[in-house]
C-alpha cells in the first residue's frame, strides 16, 4: 500500500507544474512570494574572476521584517552563511560572494539585492 501512494504522489508531483522564482541573473537567490521584481532596476555585469548583480524588488503587502525572516531561513538552505544585519541590510557569504538585501522604502516596500564578489 505504502508504495501505491508513494507512486500516486509522484504522478501527482509529475503533473503539477510548480515554479519557483528566481531573481533574474540570480538562479539560486528565491524571490520571496508576494515580492515582485522591477524589470528596469537591474544590474549585472561581471567576468570569470567577479560579479556584481544587482535588483529592486517591490511589494504592497509585505514588510521588512518578514522578508528579512524569509532569506535568514531560506538562504543557508542554499549554502549562504548570515554574517548578520548592518542598518537596514542583511548580509550572508558564499564562496567568495556577498548577498546584501536592503531595505529602501517602507511603503510600498522596496527591497535591493546586491551580490558581489569579496575582495
């Protein structure tokens, strides 16, 4: 019976289509559910040895503090370490790269991303 279910769950998995958002140029940093991305805010450019990506998210129902909650949980699942909170910036490292999340306006909520190499 166990493994009935466990093959109907995977048919089911197989059918839904979930789609996780990534900020752009970012293939592993979330963008956290009701922030949406400001297509014409963004930055990157960079070579084989650095980088630097930067993006504006926006949201009308979210606050800081529940952002900032959603990427200390959510980003050492992906292998980025909390270095801790600046200001109104938290920051986390990464195999030679900072993660920087800004608050810069409260209402509406504008949050910055910023990835960069250390140097």
């Amino acid at each position: 019976m166990k493994y009935v279910f466990l093959v109907l769950f995977g048919l089911i998995l197989s059918f839904t289509k979930v789609e996780a958002a990534f900020v752009e140029g970012l293939e592993d940093l979330p963008v956290m559910e009701g922030l949406t991305q400001e297509p014409n805010d963004a930055i990157s450019f960079g070579n084989e040895e650095s980088r630097l990506v930067e993006a504006v998210l926006t949201s009308k129902t979210l606050n800081f503090n529940k952002v900032k909650n959603f990427y200390k949980n959510t980003l050492p699942q992906m292998g980025w370490a909390y270095q801790g909170m600046r200001e109104n910036t938290i920051i986390f490292e990464r195999e030679g790269e900072v993660v920087e999340i800004s608050k810069e306006g409260a209402n509406p909520l504008k949050v910055r991303i910023t990835v960069k190499s250390k140097i």
